[in-house]
C-alpha cells in the first residue's frame, strides 16, 4: 500500500468513526519507521489512532513541557539545587522531575527545552544520559532550521543547498544517532511554530520562509510544494540514515497562523504525525485537520492560562480537563503536551512549581484529575493482536 492510499484509508477509517463503524482490536499502520520492532510505533484501537508502546500497549501521550534545571540556580534559591539536589541535573530529574510528573499523573515528557529569554532560543535539550535519568517516554526536537514564529535572529536557510543537506545530516549524526536504540523515545519533532508562510512582528525582517501572495496561483503552489518537499525529504531522510526505528513527529505548526494546504500535502510521505501548537481553541482545530488529513493529529504544546498577581501566569487546570477530555473524543488525536514549565523562572513567569518548589495545588489538582481519568480510559483499550 503506498502513501496515499494509507492517506485515503486513514479519512475513510476517521469518517467511518462518525457513522458508527468501529474497528476491532488494533491495525498496525504504515508509518516511515524502517524498524519499528521494539519502539513507539502508530495503530488504531477501536477505529482511533493511537501510539503503541515497544511493549505492544495502546498510549495516549500525557506529556509536560519545558524542564529545565536552570530555574533552580538563581541567587535566592541555588541553594535548594545545591543541598537538596547535590548540584546534580541527574539527581534532580530522578528526585524532583521524575516522582512530580506521575505524580500529577503525566506519562511522558514532550519537550524539554524552555524560554531562557522572551525572543531568543530556548534553553538546551537534554543530553541523553539526562533522558535516560527519565526512564520514561519523551520526544526529542532536532533543530534543522531555526525559524520559530517567536525567534527574531535566524535568517532563513536555502533548502536547495549543499550546505543545508550537509547541516541536516549534521544534526542528524549529532542527535539521532545517539538517541536511536532508545526504547523510551516517542519520536522527533522539527521546528516549533515555523514561519512557512506568516511572520510576527518581531521577525517581520526576514519575512516568512515562502511569500503567501504566491499562494493565489497553481504555479505558486506547486513552486510551495516543491520548496517543502525539499525540506521534507532532506530532513527525512537525514534521520532514516542514522535512525530506522523513531516516528517523526514534524514540525509544531501554530495552528492559528496560517497553514497552507500544499505544504502539508508535501509533508505527507516523510513524516508520520500532525503536531501543532494552538493556545485557543485546539479542539476544533485537531479536529480539523484530522478530518482534513486522516493523519493521526498531535497537540504538542498548549495550555490555558490563568493571570495572577506578583508578575507571574498560572495553567488553568478547568481548561486543561476541558480540552484533554475533547481531544480523547478525537479519533485521530494521539496526545496532548501541556506548554508547562515544569517550574517557573523570571522570563516566562509560569510554572507547575514556583522557584522555591511551592506546588500550584489548585491546579495541580485538577490537571492531575484529568490525567488519571484519561489513563483510565487508556488502560481500557483493547491491546493491539
């Protein structure tokens, strides 16, 4: 079967959901995965996409975003690093980050890295004995090209270059092949919020990736297709060199930014998953482009935020069951990643904990509420034959 007929039978199958026909037990899907003995692999239970685990288990992914110990090494509280946590990053994941996340009922991480300062690049990735220290699932972003909608400096690269295949091989030699034998990695994604086709003001300078005014002719379309094919099967590619056995998760669209239909048609073939960032109303929007696409849809980075006092943002936790309990009536939905932090610092101001480990209880509370009523439902899927 090849790539568009999957596509086909994938809308056929979503569709089949709403008139009331349910697959039975589980159905492998075709994914780029060139091995997936052993790892996170896609399927469907009951007539609904769902990630399978390496040990064969039907897995909603429940993830935490932005984790990074540096919130702990401010003069007024390094010395909770320090003392509780020996100055070690390991010791910290395995004693705070690790016990905190199952505590409020998270099953995975999504994306470590975190704002460091408003409009510059994200805080660093874990390294991989720090991803080990998790022993538990994770996604892993590979940074082919820099041009989140919330970055100001990077110029954008020339897809058709030498020099941009030689980079994707690089980050795919420097990330993928350290990380491809591990059984706990979910997958890759690629930019967060790139800017194919809109801009925000702080990065108007260099304008979007491809000038949406093409847009209005076949002949500008198809020049988009072409462009994001490139960048599709580069990057692609650059992985399945180095890595046969993990999904690729693509790029985080920000899915209230203008999307254009020939550049996800271009993506299709080359990566396994729709992942977007949506602040506003990402029931409707996963429901969208699934329906759109029949590709299995991910909310990688989302939350619902709650304005307090002394300067800082809170996670409302009514939104969060709201739209975890939405996105698990999806029957193309396979996650949701929650934009934390895990803790707080002084340039997002937002956080799960503050920078002295004081727990928002309130919200907490009902985030974990939702957790562990959707790994309920989980547990009662069916397992895959």
């Amino acid at each position: 079967m090849n790539r568009r007929q999957f596509i086909e039978r994938s809308v056929a199958a979503g569709l089949g959901m709403s008139m009331g026909k349910h697959l039975l037990g589980a159905t492998p899907a075709k994914t780029t995965q060139l091995d997936a003995k052993g790892f996170f692999t896609l399927g469907q239970v009951d007539g609904r996409w769902i990630l399978i685990t390496p040990e064969g288990k039907p897995f909603f992914t429940l993830g935490m975003n932005h984790i990074d110990p540096a919130s702990l090494r401010y003069p007024e509280n390094i010395h909770i690093w320090e003392d509780k946590y020996d100055g070690s990053t390991l010791k910290w994941i395995q004693e705070s980050v690790v016990p905190n996340l199952k505590e409020w009922g998270f099953n995975s991480v999504g994306w470590v890295q975190e704002v460091t300062v408003r409009k510059w690049r994200h805080s660093r990735p874990f390294t991989v004995d720090e991803y080990r220290a998790l022993e538990m699932p994770y996604c892993h972003l590979l940074p082919f090209m820099e041009s989140h909608q919330w970055e100001k400096h990077t110029v954008h690269y020339d897809f058709f270059s030498d020099d941009w295949i030689e980079r994707c091989d690089y980050i795919a030699r420097a990330h993928c092949a350290e990380l491809r034998d591990d059984p706990n990695l979910i997958g890759y994604f690629y930019s967060d919020c790139p800017t194919w086709t809109h801009d925000r003001a702080e990065n108007k300078w260099r304008g979007p990736i491809f000038d949406p005014k093409k847009l209005e002719s076949e002949a500008g379309r198809d020049e988009l297709r072409a462009l994001a094919k490139q960048y599709y099967k580069t990057t692609h590619d650059a992985i399945r060199r180095h890595d046969k056995h993990h999904l690729i998760l693509g790029d985080r669209y920000e899915a209230n930014a203008h999307i254009a239909m020939p550049l996800v048609e271009a993506a299709k073939p080359y990566i396994d998953v729709l992942s977007f960032q949506d602040f506003r109303d990402p029931i409707q929007h996963m429901d969208y482009w699934f329906k759109e696409t029949g590709i299995p849809v991910l909310l990688a980075d989302a939350a619902g935020i709650q304005r307090a006092d002394n300067n800082f943002t809170r996670n409302d936790g009514e939104w969060y069951t709201k739209v975890l309990d939405g996105l698990i009536e999806n029957p193309g939905c396979i996650g949701f990643h929650l934009c934390g932090a895990y803790q707080r610092n002084k340039a997002r101001r937002r956080g799960l904990l503050d920078e002295f480990e004081k727990l928002d209880e309130e919200n907490v509370t009902l985030i974990q509420a939702a957790n562990e009523k959707a790994t309920r439902w989980m547990s009662a899927l069916p397992s895959p034959s």
